[in-house]
C-alpha cells in the first residue's frame, strides 16, 4: 500500500508540473541564440497603443495632456474612468486591415497593448469583468481577430503588457483612484491577477513576444521579475520578452544596467544608441508625439526620418519598433499609415541591407552613410542618404580586386575604383526609389 500511495504521489507530482519547472534564466548562450534568432532577422516591428484612452484622446474637460496616460495626469478617479469603456465601440476595427498595413510597411512583428497602466482587458479575459466583451457595447476579442490575422499573414505577434494597474485595487493604486479603506495586497494581485492574466493571454492567443511595461513602481522587484520571467518561459519556452520584465532598465536609453537581469532585450524609448552594442535591444518610438491617440497632435515624423531612424538602428545592430495610435473608431491615422507606407516602399527595394544582417564595427562613415553586412559576412551593404558628383567615396571599406559592386533596385554592376586608400563608386544618373540608397558590396 506504501508504495501505491508513493507512486500516486509521485504521477501527482508529475501532472501538477512540479518536477517540469526548468530555470530558463540559467539558458546558454547558443540556446538563447537560436531562440532570438528569428527576433533578430524581423528586425522592423510595429507598436500599437490601443485601449479606452482613444475615446478622450487626449483631453479631458476641456483641457489637454495625457494620452495613454491621461487617468494619472487628470487625476481621474476609477469609477469616472471607467464610463469610457461604455463609449469604447469601434465599429470600424478590422484586423486584417491592421496587419495589412503593418505588412505593407514591411514589419516583421507586432506589439499590441493588452493591458495598459489604467488597467483595461482589451481580450475575453475571465480573471476580470473589466475587459472588452463584459465592459463595453464593442463585445469582440480584439486579440483574437489580431492574432488569426498576423498568423494568416505571417506576420509574428507580441503583446504589450502593464504590470502596473491603477485599476486593480490589490495593485497599491494611488487615493484618489479608489475609495476603499482596504489596504492593497500587490502579492496578492502579482498572483491572483497579473500571473493568471498572463497564463491566459498565452493560452488564448500564442504570442511570440511579451513586452512588458510599468515596471518601475516600487512594489516591483528585480527577483518577483526573475520569477515572472521564469514562470512564463515555462508556459513557452520559446517566448521573447524584454528587460522591462524585472528591474534592470536604465532609463529611457533602456539597457540593462547590470549582467543577469531579466529579460532578452533593451528597451530603448524615443531614442537610438549611440554606437552598436553586444546585446540585443530595440528601439521603440512613435510616429508622432504620443503613444495613444490624440486628436491634436499632428505633429508627424517624415517619412525621411523614420527611414534614417530605421537604416540607424539596423546599422547598430538593433530593431525598430515604431507605434501607432488607433481612434476609438478602430482606425489607424491616416498621416500614419502614408508613413508606413513609405517605409514600405523604400524596403521593397532595400530589404536585403536591414533584414537578417549584423553590424560591423565601423557601422557608419559620416553622417550620410551606414553599413550593415550579411549574416556569412561575404556581402556589405553601404546605406546612404546623400551623394556627390554622382559617386560614393568609402573609406573603411576596401573590396578585393575583380569584386562587384551594385545598386539595390538594379542588376547593372557599377565601376568602381581605388583612390588614394579610398573606393570610390559610380553612381547611375538615375537613382532607384528615394530617401536612401544601398551599395551592395561583395568582399
């Protein structure tokens, strides 16, 4: 009989998980490697902002600021915030219009608030009411729709993810959000609403990505993200998620300040490193001046800019994720979608220098030209914004004699020559497309 119970215990043991707990924290190199590796070939991303904040976009009575953020910089109490969701109802969301326009724009991936600091579900979760089928009129899985859609298109899907909430009490929410005398219990919320929250969103939709956020308040720790980090990789291993998931990010220039935090990759937030790091990381930005939807900011990055963003971050060796800010209608902006387009253009000739490349050492040469070189390093790809004469002077690059050199969006080889240590290229009269031009290289 002892050891019929002992074999029960230990089948117990078995279903419940206990003994298939594997620390991923302690993962090597060449594992981490090929899990990262399809992350780091996307290269191009795009972020969407998406939650009850768009229906006030961006002013609340009669004044403006705030944004995603407009609950905290109002000062807004729950139960008036949480009227929005009775007018959240955008009848004119279409998700594969969505990953249509991210796929035309040439993202790899996409990254799509789940659940921002104010709290707000926008799946069927059954952990809360407060979500997108029990608390507005909408009644649709926004997630699922987006998820379905990337999967049809290829296209990897992410979530973003809040581990701050000034909706749940338990969550150490400020005073004037709630009106409870009950002291807030984080443990009690970590475990009893953002664990099995998370766990949900895995189950229901297979992200690829989670992109955490938030995580700066003081109840979070560097080992309850150690945890989380390691809790979720067991629910998929094979998952992507980034340094915000613990405490190490420092600052807005995102990189982890010490070895062995939490997390696969630097956050790096409206700004681009200065140099190439050894660590992968991803820079995100907008394409305005807000994250969520606001109606007055009209406030565009160029098409210019955000392709010599791109071209940066792809020569340093990182990825770039570039967000929207969807209307409560469901609409992305139309000034953002143009961009997006563009962006799209441009890569459908030049896909082959941002793609599944690496960075050199010498990743640029002055401030009109970067370098980005294939994975076998037999290729170099010069990016430039801006020529003379009709020809590129290259100084830290040297070809072998005989090799060919030529222009994306052309099958013609173009002369070239040594000058004085430097190679200088012929350009065509002609240039294919606009904003920037890449020298495919042969070494």
């Amino acid at each position: 009989m002892r050891k019929i119970n002992l074999l029960f215990a230990g089948l117990l043991i078995l279903s419940t998980g206990v003994f298939a707990q594997k620390n991923y924290l302690r993962e090597s190199k060449p594992n981490k490697t090929k899990r990262m590796q399809w992350w780091d070939d996307a290269t191009f991303g795009m972020f969407i902002h998406w939650g009850l904040y768009a229906v006030p976009a961006g002013e609340y009575n009669g004044k403006g600021g705030g944004a995603e953020w407009i609950m905290e910089t109002h000062k807004i109490p729950v139960s008036e915030y949480e009227k929005f969701a009775k007018q959240f109802n955008p009848q004119k969301f279409n998700a594969r219009e969505w990953v249509r326009i991210a796929k035309n724009a040439g993202a790899k991936y996409i990254v799509i608030t789940s659940k921002h600091h104010d709290g707000f579900s926008i799946w069927d979760s059954k952990v809360t009411n407060y979500d997108i089928m029990d608390a507005t009129p909408f009644k649709r899985d926004i997630l699922k729709e987006l998820a379905e859609a990337s999967k049809a298109e290829g296209i990897q899907f992410g979530l973003y993810h809040s581990i701050m909430d000034w909706h749940q009490p338990d969550a150490k929410s400020k005073d004037y959000r709630h009106q409870s005398t009950e002291k807030p219990d984080f443990a009690k919320y970590r475990e009893e609403y953002l664990k099995p929250q998370l766990a949900e969103l895995i189950k229901k939709y297979n992200p690829s990505i989670l992109w955490f956020d938030g995580e700066w308040i003081p109840e979070w720790t560097e080992e309850q993200g150690k945890d989380l980090y390691n809790y979720l990789r067991n629910l998929k291993p094979s998952l992507v998620i980034n340094n915000r998931v613990g405490k190490g990010r420092g600052g807005m220039q995102g990189m982890s300040k010490y070895e062995n935090a939490a997390g696969d990759f630097g956050t790096p937030e409206q700004e681009i490193l200065k140099t190439t790091s050894q660590d992968y990381w991803e820079s995100c930005m907008t394409l305005n001046k807000n994250w969520g939807f606001v109606k007055n900011d009209n406030d565009w990055k160029s098409a210019q800019v955000l392709i010599d963003n791109l071209i940066d971050v792809t020569a340093k060796g990182g990825n770039y994720l570039l967000n929207v800010g969807p209307t409560a209608e469901g609409l992305i902006p139309e000034p953002s979608v143009e961009r997006l387009t563009e962006m799209g253009n441009w890569l459908k000739i030049n896909k082959q220098a941002i793609y599944a490349t690496k960075a050199l050492a010498n990743y640029k040469e002055g401030e009109n030209i970067k370098f980005t070189q294939s994975k076998d390093g037999k290729l170099v790809y010069a990016i430039f914004n801006k020529s003379e004469n009709n020809e590129i002077r290259l100084t830290s690059i040297s070809p072998k004699a005989g090799s060919k050199i030529y222009l994306l969006g052309s099958t013609i080889s173009l002369t070239w020559k040594k000058d004085n240590g430097a190679t200088v290229v012929n350009l065509p009269l002609e240039l294919p497309g606009k904003y920037a031009w890449t020298l495919k290289i042969e070494q």
